[in-house]
C-alpha cells in the first residue's frame, strides 16, 4: 500500500499526521523475531540522536526502510528474503517525493554500504543478524574491490555507512525508546 498525501506549503503537519499513522500500523509487521518494522525504525533513529548524528541522518534513520512497508515486505510472506525487491530503491523514490537528497541517498545507499562494509571490515559480517545475512545472499553479497572504489566516489557514501552501522544495531527486543512523535518536528523541517 502506497501512501499518497498530498503535499504543499500549507499542509506539512497533515502529511506527516498521515505518515506517523501509516507507519504505525504498517509498522506493527515483523522486521525480524526480535522486533516489528516501526521498533527497528525508532530504535534506529534513537541512534542516530545518541551519536549527535546530522539532523537529516536522524530522518533518514527512521524513514530507511519505509520500501519494506511501501511493498508488504516483512518475515510474515513466505518469500520475504527470498529476491532482492530493492527496498532501498523503492523507498528512496517514494522519499524523493517529499525530501531532500542528502536525506534521501543515505537510504538509497544503506544495501550497498553493508555489502561495502562486509568487504572492508573483517568482524562486520559476524555482527550481522541472521535477516541481515540471508538478505546479504540475494543482495549480492560482499562488494569487489571495484565497487568499493566506485562506493567510496558517491555522494554521502558516510552517511549511508553511518546509517547502516546504526541499522544493524537497531533489533533489540524491548528496547525502550522516543516515539515517533519525538521526530514530528524533525520531519516537518525536512520536507520539501
């Protein structure tokens, strides 16, 4: 289900009250067996507060893996993990829609930045989770030598590898973090 709200100069608050309401209910599916889609969302955006992040990363934190929600991807359908459906471009699209770039490409970039740091950082892949690492396979595994090079020339390349380090940090059952209303103001003063 795509959500389609309109959005102008005079109806940001609406927006992002559809939005919060959207995710919240199509958050509640399953990210993995420790946490739902909307838990993992929070916690990651609550990383990104802890660690001083840019204000735009502590959007794109919370808004990564809206493609998840955008194309009923979840643990609950069989072939959840089974193909890669893009749900990083799929939700960067969406997002361009309605944000601005640099808060846009670090979500369009956080698959490529696993698969880089799996080929840079030796203990990365062991600290993935167990959907991390099946999603990995379909994905197409660790990057060559050459697209690390050509990873590194993107623009906001850091900040999609920030993002994903914070992302795989961010499936802790019952972690008690802000609500999405926390970043109802952060949201506004992004749009576009």
């Amino acid at each position: 289900m795509y959500l389609d709200v309109p959005i102008t100069a005079e109806n940001p608050d609406n927006f992002v009250e559809h939005l919060f309401a959207w995710l919240g209910r199509e958050g509640q599916t399953k990210y993995d067996s420790s946490v739902t889609q909307l838990e993992h969302a929070l916690q990651t955006a609550n990383l990104a507060v802890i660690e001083n992040a840019h204000e735009f990363e502590v959007v794109a934190a919370l808004l990564h893996d809206v493609g998840h929600l955008l194309m009923n991807e979840n643990s609950a359908e069989s072939d959840f993990l089974a193909s890669d459906l893009m749900h990083e471009t799929v939700g960067a699209e969406w997002l361009e829609r309605f944000f601005p770039d640099q808060l846009v490409t670090p979500v369009r970039y956080h698959v490529p930045a696993k698969r880089y740091l799996c080929s840079t950082d030796e203990t990365y892949y062991k600290g993935l989770s167990a959907a991390s690492t099946a999603s990995l396979r379909v994905q197409g595994g660790p990057m060559t030598e050459e697209e690390c090079s050509i990873f590194e020339n993107l623009k906001g390349w850091q900040s999609a590898v920030a993002l994903r380090k914070r992302d795989d940090r961010a499936k802790m059952s019952g972690k008690d973090v802000p609500s999405i209303n926390a970043y109802r103001d952060l949201v506004i003063k992004y749009l576009k």
